[in-house]
C-alpha cells in the first residue's frame, strides 16, 4: 500500500483502517481482519497495527473479544467530550458549556413541529410536577431527566452524543445548588407544555427565560424588560 511519506507509518496505518472501515461499509458488529491480515496488507509490522487498531479501541469504536476478534462497537461515541469531563471545573468552563446547551435547546424551539410531541409533553410535565415537592437531590436528577427527554426529541444521534456532557456535567459541578422547588416546577411546566402543544414561539421565550434565571450575564434581557 503507498502511504503518506510525509506522515509516520503510525498515522498512516490509523488512516489505511479508517479507509478500510469506509470503503467496506462496516457497521456494529462487522468483524475486521486479524493484526496479521492487516499487516499483511499494508506490509507493515504487526506491532504497527496493533498500535493503530488501540487508537481505535481508545475511542470505542472496536472492541476484541475472545472467540469473535474484531469488531466494530460503535461509530459514534457515548459521550465526545468524557475524557476531558474531569479537567472542565473552572467557572470559565461552566460558563461555556452552560451556554452551549442554551445555544442547542433554544435553537431546537425552532424545530417543533406544529403538532408537538403529545406523548414526550405529558411524560416532561410528569417529571415537572414532580420537582414541586421533592429534595434537592430529587429535583437534580428530576432536571437531569427532563432535558434529557427533550435532547431525545428530535432523534439525533449527534445530539445524543453531547446530551452526558452539558447536562450530567452540572450535577458534578455545581454541589452547592438551591432552587425554589414551586418556581423550578412552573417553569419546567410551561416548557413542557410548549412541547406537547407545538407552540414554538412559548417555547423559544420559556427556554430563554429559564437560561435567563439561570445566568442573567450571559442570556441578558432585552432594553425595558425587567429579568426579575
């Protein structure tokens, strides 16, 4: 095989097996060549290739078991960013990602179609009514739940690889958290709602006021509008 001379044999070893992988259309659960039948194809050292097929184990996307070899696991990730989880703790950090999942639960609103997701809102506005008598404990993993559902709305499966990230994070982050337990209920109500009815627009303004509550510096209200 005529590999890269302006790469190391490592990385072009790595991208000969993503070629592979493409050019086969393998998918979960397709079995891939042995290190040897690797080798041999590429006419490398089969210590190369196990180096290369560990960069995919590290990423998840095979996995050797006894008796099957190799096989493809997944080609999407669980969770992007799980590596990095524990070195995001700065207020910086919590800013940014807090804004990112603004940024994706506002722009979803755009997307609801107008006849709503009837089954999705009565199952939001269970878990909504819920957060009005509970502890705080209860009401994180009742939070956690409820946007949860709504990431999962729209069958994503992009989505549903950030979905561990911006919101398992801040139960990890944030251990000093206090709510009123009626307020958080009538908010998340009103979205749920929004949700189940098709309503857009409510649903645009719920999200934004909910952000805006959360963070006032970053989600400011408009010139006249009292964020209180």
């Amino acid at each position: 095989m005529n590999f890269d001379a302006q790469k190391n044999i490592s990385l072009n070893v790595i991208e000969a097996i993503q070629r592979y992988i493409v050019d086969n259309k393998l998918g979960e659960g397709d079995a891939l060549p042995t290190e040897l039948e690797f080798a041999e194809q590429f006419n490398v050292s089969r210590g190369m290739v196990r180096e290369a097929l560990q960069y995919f184990k590290t990423l998840g996307i095979i996995e050797s078991r006894p008796r099957r070899g190799i096989t493809i696991r997944q080609l999407l990730p669980d969770n992007i960013f799980a590596g990095y989880l524990p070195f995001c703790r700065t207020p910086e950090c919590r800013r940014e990602i807090l804004q990112l999942r603004a940024v994706l639960e506002i722009g979803m609103a755009s997307m609801l179609p107008e006849s709503g997701f009837p089954e999705a809102g009565t199952e939001l506005r269970k878990l909504a009514e819920q957060m009005g008598d509970c502890s705080f404990d209860g009401l994180w993993n009742l939070e956690r739940k409820f946007h949860e559902k709504m990431f999962s709305l729209f069958a994503n499966r992009f989505l549903d690889c950030l979905r561990p990230f911006i919101i398992d994070y801040f139960q990890q982050v944030t251990p000093n958290y206090s709510a009123d337990m009626q307020r958080e209920m009538r908010k998340h109500l009103q979205i749920a709602e929004a949700i189940e009815s098709g309503n857009a627009g409510k649903l645009r303004e719920q999200l934004l006021e909910h952000y805006r509550e959360c963070a006032p510096h970053l989600f400011p209200a408009p010139p006249g509008i009292d964020a209180n």
